[in-house]
C-alpha cells in the first residue's frame, strides 16, 4: 500500500509552534515514528508545504496512490483549492489535525476537507497521525 502524508503551512513549524494545541514534537520525529508505526507494511511518502499551489501539484500527480493522511492546516478552513484536488484523489483520505477545532475559534469550524474524508482524526496532538496510519492499515 503507498500512503501520502501531506502537511500544510506552518507545520513545518512543529516543536516551536504553540505547545499547548499542538504538543512538543516535530513533524520530523513524528515522521519517523509513522515509519516505525508502518513497519514496512506501507510505504509512506512525506510532503509538506506552505503553499497552497503547490500543495494542489503535489495532489494532481498523486492521485493513484492509495491513501492519504492530510493535515492541511490553515488552508483546511480556507482552500477550495485544495478541496478540488482532493476530489480527483483515488484512494481514502484521512483527515488530520494536532488540536481540536471545535473547542477553538470559530474560523477553524469552516473545513473544506472533512465532507471528501473516510475519517477525521483530531485532538489527540501527534497521536492524530499515528491512529489515521493505524486505521489505513487495517482498512
Ligand atoms: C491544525 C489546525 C489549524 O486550524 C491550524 O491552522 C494549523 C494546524 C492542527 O493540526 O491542529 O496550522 O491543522
């Protein structure tokens, strides 16, 4: 099985951003914890960009893999963009955030990724990731 992982703006940004919403690790170390998580069983594709074209790209030549775990970020409650792409993605995506947005402002209830997801994994900081990857692999 061949999974993206895709990681929108600021998530490059993991370690030093706020701690409280979205934890102390980064995105590097959380990678290679999907990794050991994925024990050969998929293999994982790591993306991450804070631009929204080139995000919408990368999908467009990605459409046959077979899932994808996506923390869009900001662009979540923003991109039709990116919506549009993913509606042209083949395989389940799973949707992922580090906090929960329904427990912060309002502007982050707005998601134009949730209605194209299999499942949508938040709250739980690096654990999201990890449990959307544990998911694929017993789909
Ligand atoms: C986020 C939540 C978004 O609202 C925010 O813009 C992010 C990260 C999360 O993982 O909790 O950058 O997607």
């Amino acid at each position: 099985m061949k999974i993206l992982i895709i990681n929108g703006p600021n998530l490059n940004m993991l370690g030093k951003r706020d701690k409280k919403h979205y934890g102390t690790l980064t995105l590097k170390t959380i990678n290679k914890k999907l990794k050991l998580i994925s024990k050969g069983r998929a293999k994982l594709t790591f993306y991450q960009s804070n631009c929204e074209g080139k995000i919408v790209t990368y999908i467009q030549k990605h459409l046959n893999y077979d899932a994808m775990i996506i923390n869009a970020g900001a662009y979540t409650h923003t991109s039709i963009a990116i919506h549009d792409a993913l509606e042209m993605f083949k395989g389940k995506i799973v949707e992922v955030h580090l906090s929960d947005l329904n427990t912060r402002e309002d502007f982050r209830k707005t998601d134009y990724i949730s209605s194209l997801a299999s499942k949508c994994i938040m709250g739980l900081h690096e654990n999201s990731y990890y449990e959307a990857l544990s998911y694929l692999l017993k789909e």
